[in-house]
C-alpha cells in the first residue's frame, strides 16, 4: 500500500477531529444556585391591598391611578409594595399599540411615598397580578430580580423607553 500523500493525510485527520468535536455533548454552565430571601407580608405600612391611590403622575395621565396589590418586608430592602398601575399609555412590543394597564410593578416604600398624593378607595378588588408576582419572585430569588426606588411616574416613563 503507498503512503498518503502529507496534503491529504493532513485533511483526514482534520476531517476526524471535526468529527469528534461535533459530536461533543457541550453543556450549558450551572444554574447560579438559587438565593431565596425571605420576604413575608407585613401590615407594618399604611398601604394595604385593595387600596387604589391617586399619584403624580406623567403629563396627559392625569386620571392614571394606582393599586396597591401586596405589601412584604425583606431583610436587606425593607417593605416592598407591589402596585398595578391603571390609565397610562405605554407603547406596546406591538408597533402602533400602546399598554393601558402595568399589571404589576415591585417598589421600596419610600418611592411609592414620595409619588401618591391621595387615597381614593381602601377596599376594591385586587386585580389578577399572580403570574408578574411570580416572575419576578424568581427573579429576585436568583439574584437577579429588584425593585425600583424611582417615583412612579419615572417607572412608567422608563417602561415607554424599553419599547
């Protein structure tokens, strides 16, 4: 049998190593281990669920009001209040559509503080807020989940950016 000319044992042995490394099995790195923090309900605030708030709002949303969904407390952040916020216009993913209702939003007291103005009701309904709740638990359960410390009117006006 004759050798293999050098061009072309060269390409075999290219050929195989491309072979074998297509047939890797390439894993995705770990998940970051999951930090859960408790955070717990608290009644410890003046804000309660059901209650519905007038605030400062964004020109041209004068009527856009607030509910408060849940209030908790977590070690590290302090009060947490959950909020939905009804009569904005948010441009939506959709072009020439615009979002009316942010069906749940995480705030630090203190932000929600310095942006109502009046309580308006103290016993409505909750509105459904269940699936944003959870997405952002686990978001904040991995670390990567916040709340914001911006006024309101300034999370709706970064919300109409992100679109």
């Amino acid at each position: 049998m004759r050798p293999l000319p050098l061009l072309l044992t060269g390409a075999l042995l290219a050929s195989v190593a491309l072979v074998a490394y297509n047939s890797m099995v390439i894993t995705d790195p770990p998940p970051p281990p999951r930090v859960v923090t408790k955070i717990a309900e608290t009644n410890s605030t003046a804000f309660r669920p059901g209650q519905v708030w007038a605030y400062q709002t964004r020109p041209g949303e004068d009527s856009s009001t607030v509910t408060i969904l849940r209030v908790e407390e977590a070690p590290k952040l302090g009060v947490i209040v959950h909020v939905a916020v009804e009569g904005v216009r948010v441009p939506s993913p959709t072009p020439g559509q615009f979002v009316t209702r942010l069906a749940h939003l995480p705030f630090a007291k203190a932000a929600i503080e310095r942006s109502v103005t009046r309580k308006l009701r103290d016993d409505s309904p909750v509105p459904p807020f269940e699936e944003g709740y959870q997405h952002w638990r686990a978001a904040f359960d991995a670390g990567s989940g916040g709340i914001f410390t911006i006024t309101i009117a300034e999370a709706v006006d970064l919300m109409s950016q992100v679109h």
